[in-house]
C-alpha cells in the first residue's frame, strides 16, 4: 500500500500551536471536548482490524503529531517530512504488532518515529571525537551522543503528554496543569477551581490513564 504524504497541515492550515515547554498542541480550532480522544480510538480500532483505509486516516490524526516531533528533533524540515513518511509506512508494514490494550496509536508511532530519527543521527556524516576513540586510541565506530537519544525521549514524552492533555475536557485539563505546572494538591486545585474534590479526583483519575496510555505507546516500537 502506497501512500503520498503532503507535509502535515499544508493541505488544509492545520499547523500546531505551541504548549507550554513547547509541546504539540494539535490542529488549531478543536471545540468538541472529546473529538480527539473518539478520533484517535477509531483510528486505532481501524488500524486494528487492518482496515485499507486506516494508513490514511492515521496520518490525518497523527501526522502533524509525528511531523512535529521529527522536525523538533532534527531541525531541518525536509528529513523530518521522509523520516514521517517512513515512520507511517513501516509502522503500517508491522500493525500487527500494534496492541491497542499496551498504549495508544498515537504513542506507538510516535516510538517507531524515535528510531527513525536515531537512524537519521547515525547516517548523517559526524567526525569521531576523542571521546569516541577506542581504548586502544584508534579510531572506533563513532555512535550516537546519549544526550541526543535522551533529548529526543524527552521530546516525544513532551510532544505525547501535550497530545493527551488535548484529549481532555477543558476542566480535566485544567486539573491536570494545575497539579503538574503548578504543583497545586488536589484539595487546593477544588479549591481554586471551585470543583467539588470528587469531581478533581475523577478528572486527575482520568487524565492520568489519558497520559499513561500515550507513554507507555511510545515504548513499544519496531
């Protein structure tokens, strides 16, 4: 199955707005509270099921998603646009590794998008360091710096935590931010928000499952 990727959101303007600490905030002008999260969860359900439809769809969903954090991560725009168009079509090639019960699509991809930039790492042309010779001081295998793979976990966390909060009500993402950003307990949170402490537990409840399923999508990859 082929497929002809435009760079994400020039077709239709859908360019991400930046998050606090720079994180994806998705296609601009999201009212519906829960569109992304029933969005995603059919997308995930046709991918599944290896619908013929489910590659295209994906990359209506995440594409932007993924686009956004390869270009972060490499920093030049047309690499970021192969790297994404590999990612999708070698996660669609294994989709039957894909276990919607382990974590979400939008995690997955975003794991596979990882190695693709690593790969991008380890391919471009790097002059060995003298940190990066062998202990019998000749020239050894020159590999990728750990604080690049580090940065680029740290990235796609980021990037995933900002896609999730975006699947939240308004109000679950307020909690959320309070309790992360501002480091607020819940009793103060109902306090602040006026909530009933219930309704702050249900909601804190919720985003973090929202949460937990997007990071642990992301470890599992091909």
């Amino acid at each position: 199955m082929s497929l002809l990727l435009e760079t994400p959101g020039s077709a239709r303007g859908t360019g991400c707005r930046p998050a606090r600490g720079g994180g994806y905030r998705g296609p601009v002008g999201e009212v519906d509270d829960d569109a992304r999260a029933q969005a995603d969860a059919a997308v995930a359900k046709a991918w599944v099921t290896g619908d013929p439809a489910a590659l295209r769809l994906a990359w209506e969903q995440f594409g932007t998603l993924v686009f956004t954090y390869c270009v972060r991560a490499l920093g030049d725009r047309e690499l970021a646009a192969d790297c994404t168009q590999e990612t999708f079509l070698g996660a669609w090639r294994s989709r039957e590794r894909f276990d919607l019960d382990r974590g979400s699509l939008a995690g997955w991809l975003v794991g596979i998008a990882k190695f693709k930039v690593l790969d991008a790492y380890r391919a471009a042309p790097r002059v060995p360091t003298p940190r990066e010779m062998s202990s019998d001081d000749t020239p050894g295998r020159p590999e990728v710096a750990t604080s690049s793979e580090a940065e680029a976990d740290r990235l796609a966390d980021r990037l995933l935590v900002a896609h999730a909060l975006d699947e939240l009500t308004p109000r679950a993402r307020q909690v959320i931010e309070l309790a992360f950003y501002s480091d607020l307990t819940q009793t103060e949170i109902a306090e602040r928000l006026d909530l009933p402490l219930g309704t702050v537990k249900s909601d804190m409840r919720r985003g973090l499952l929202r949460l937990r399923g997007h990071l642990e999508g992301g470890a599992d990859h091909d």
